[in-house]
C-alpha cells in the first residue's frame, strides 16, 4: 500500500534546544515520527543532557529544566540509534533547516556524518496555502483543527502536529497535489557544475552575509540576506545563464557566510567587507575600495584670529579624536582639490591666505594669480581683512562638514531574541562590531577602531534617522543580563 502522504519513507521530527545557536547551543530533547510506505508509524523521543544550563526563558517556553535533564543521556549515546532511525528518509520538520542543522552539528561532533533530503513544511505551508499570511505551527494549529494531549512546544507533541498537517493537506487539498508540492521542494538546487550539492547542505534559512570564493580563494562577491539558503540559491539556475551572473557563476569555487541575528547586523557586516575584500563581482566595490578617502581639516586657534585659515588634507585612518573641524571625507584627494579650488573660485577667496598658492619669492604681500581675473577679493594684498575671509571660507564649506557624532560614546543596538540578544556596537560613524558578553564588548572598545569608511558613515547616518532602541555606553556600564 503507497503511504497516505508521499511514496517515500519519511522522518518527522522536532527538536528542542538551549538558545537558537547551533554552534553553541545544545540539544534537550528529540521527538520524530517513522513514517513508512506501507503506512506503518513508528514513534520515538528521548530527553538529552545539554552539557550546558538552560536558559530561564527556554525553560519556561518549553518546560524542561536543569533538573529534567540533569540524568537523560547525552547526545553521544543516542547518537547511533538516531542516525539509524533517520537514514533513507526524507527529513521533515517545521523551520527544517533550524532541527537538521542542529542535528548536522551535533553528528559532526562525533565525527559522524548526516545528509538527508530536507522538507520543511513551513515551506509547504506557504507553497500549499498561498493566501494565508501566518504558517508557523501554533498557526497550522488553528487553521486545520489540529488536536495534541501532550504539552505545546516538546518534541514529540509537535513533531506529530507536523504529521497532522500533512494528512489534513491531503484530505483536504488531495494526495496529487501534496506529492506534487513536496518534489517540488526537495528537488536539489541548481548548482554550478564544479560545486558540490553539500556546499549548500548546511545553507541556514537565517540573517547573515555570504561570500563567494573563486579560485585560489579570491573574493569575487559578498551579500546580505534575511534569510542566507534562500538568497544564495537564487544567484543559480535561470539568474545564472548570461551576462555577469553567469560570469559568477562558473568562477565560483568555495561559499561561505556568517550567520547574524538580524539584519541590521547583515548589513553592516557586509559593508565592512565589501571594504575590505573588495569582491570582483560587487557593482564599484574595488573602485570604491581602492580610493583613498580625505578629508580637509581646519584647526581654529582662538589666540591668532587673523591668522588665514588654510586647509589640510588628510587621509582617514580613524576619527575617534578628531582634530580640528572636518569637511568631507572626499573619494581620493584630486576630488578634495577640485572642490576647494571651485569653492575659491565662486566665493572670491584667495588662493595665497588657502595656502594653494605661494607668494612671490621675497615678497610677503604680492597679488594672487586670480586677484587680475576678479576671482580674489584680494584678501592677499590686504583689502579684505583675514578675519572676513576666515569667515566666508567657513560658510563656503558648511555643507561639507562632517557630522559631529551626535552621541556621548558608542553606541549598543540590541538585535535578535531576548534570551540571547546580540549587540551591534557603532562610534564616530564606524562600526565596531557585534558582541553578546561583557567581556567581548570590553575587548571590542579597546581595541584600535576599523578605518573610517564612507560608505559605512553613509549608512550608519540613514540607520540613526529611523526610529531605534539604542543604549549609549558610558564607562563601567554593564551589558544588560539576558534572561
């Protein structure tokens, strides 16, 4: 007799764990459903030892704590019996990639090794019920009449919700069609010949920046997703038959990412690499790269106020102590010049007191080169007072003034869930980076600042224009304690 779903045996299976981390957090419990050809349904769960505390909010979401765990065996004892159980199956779980590549770890960690097609049925939900808005499983819940005795949010009570969603899709939808849906997701990606499927095996359907490698691990592109497999696939298949994708395609060699809890720290990470790879493939980004950015700096000094002011340029390395009043930063110092010498021109100012032009050897006081075409108001022969000429360079440059950072000290945003915020850290228009404890944030703040970048500062002013909860760091102050 063919199975009730789909012609192939299945594993349904839900996990629960310490935090949403798969390198770091750990399993609790394991809960699945055998589902095989004939119809047969075989069950099994067991709670697992973390090796690490469960965090208050975890327990409480999921009712299992310290003390349950404390004398369930640890994931190296059922590890063989699971992997049995899961062998020559299809996979299946809600939010799938979350359970098997936690399961993926924690395999790996023994050195053992687990592939599986994978089925989520988040996925199947959507492709399924295209019209519904919500399809997590409190959800699926409400909207097919699901039934469990068991407790909400253990293993095996949803692990057989799962199960219930499947046979109600088919009564309600038809066999033909949840078949038809099902190959349609596990059907493998399209890759470039020379990648091998399990490059994309881990992929997680979570934040975070990608980065694709050529040969001899050249950078060729860097990317932000909200959610990585999906964004990282759709670079394959139609998007890659002509023109640029294509080129990216066949010299693709080596993925990697690097999972965030969001995306605002997606983004940020990205430009950070964008600077410092500086990827083939990415629209401007060696150009922009390779274009050292200045900035003209002008020192006030209150004790000399006729003295002529006159700009220096300077590279950026950092502007955590500033010096002076900054204008720009400028892509490379021909754009800096080029402004200063337009400003000079349609303001009248005088190229000798700019210091862009010297005097006349042995003569102190001798007309400019632009005070006979009438573009000097002759601030270099003394008709015009320095102290004047001061000022109007001031207001000339006042659109070109970098924003002072408008914070007293770095500052914290809070991103991913409450149990294990991450915190991106930002000062001086420059992101640091992100932390989760003390102790990284202390190592973060004295350590040298990352190189001020343009397109960074670019991006941080258009984040701080949005309405954001954000915590500025004062010395001593601690990280808020996570639940």
């Amino acid at each position: 007799m063919s199975h009730p779903i789909y012609p192939a045996p299945l594993v349904l299976l839900d996990l629960e764990t310490t935090g949403a981390k798969p390198a770091v957090d750990r399993i609790t419990e394991i809960g699945l459903l055998q589902l095989d050809t004939d119809g047969g349904i075989e069950r099994w769960s067991s709670l697992v030892n973390p090796e690490q505390p469960i965090p208050q909010f975890i327990q409480q979401l999921t009712g299992i704590d310290d003390a349950m765990v404390r004398d369930a065996p640890r994931f190296a004892a059922v590890a063989s019996d699971l992997l049995a159980k899961l062998q020559g199956r299809i996979f299946v779980a809600h939010n799938a990639r979350f359970d098997y590549t936690f399961l993926r770890n924690e395999f790996q960690r023994l050195g053992l090794l687990f592939r599986a097609k994978v089925l989520c049925t988040v996925q199947l939900s959507r492709k399924l019920y295209p019209d519904e808005f919500k399809h997590s499983l409190d959800a699926l819940i409400t909207r097919h009449g699901l039934q469990y005795n068991g407790e909400r949010h253990r293993a095996l009570t949803d692990a057989e919700l799962v199960q219930q969603f499947l046979s109600a899709a088919v009564a309600e939808l038809g066999a033909a069609r949840v078949q038809q849906a099902i190959d349609e997701l596990i059907r493998p990606p399209a890759l470039p010949s020379q990648l091998d499927e399990s490059q994309v095996d881990d992929l997680p359907d979570t934040a975070g920046v990608y980065l694709f490698y050529g040969a001899n691990d050249v950078p060729l592109y860097v990317g932000a997703a909200s959610n990585l497999r999906r964004r990282i696939l759709q670079h394959f298949g139609k998007k890659a038959t002509d023109g640029q994708a294509a080129q990216l395609a066949a010299a693709l060699q080596r993925i990697d990412w690097i999972e965030t809890s969001g995306e605002l720290g997606a983004s940020l990470r990205e430009q950070r690499l964008l600077r410092e790879l500086k990827p083939r493939f990415n629209p401007g980004a060696r150009q922009k790269a390779d274009q050292t950015q200045v900035v003209w700096s002008l020192t006030l000094n209150p004790a000399q106020p006729e003295a002529p002011l006159q700009p220096q340029l300077i590279t950026l390395g950092e502007l955590r102590s500033p010096h002076g009043e900054l204008f720009g930063p400028f892509r490379g110092a021909r754009e800096a010049q080029n402004i200063l010498n337009r400003i000079a021109k349609g303001q009248g100012l005088c190229r000798q007191l700019l210091g862009l032009e010297k005097a006349r050897k042995g003569n102190e006081v001798s007309p400019c080169s632009a005070l006979s075409t009438g573009d000097c108001r002759g601030g270099c022969v003394g008709r015009e007072p320095v102290s004047l000429h001061n000022a109007r360079l001031l207001a000339a440059l006042a659109k070109h003034k970098v924003t002072p950072w408008p914070y007293d000290g770095p500052i914290l945003l809070a991103e991913g869930p409450s149990w294990a915020p991450v915190w991106q850290v930002l000062d001086q228009w420059v992101y640091l980076g992100e932390v989760s404890s003390q102790d990284q944030l202390d190592e973060l703040l004295s350590a040298p600042y990352p190189a001020y970048d343009l397109d960074m500062a670019k991006q941080i002013r258009a984040l701080l224009r949005k309405p954001l909860a954000l915590t500025v760091y004062q010395p001593g102050m601690q990280l808020p304690q996570t639940e």
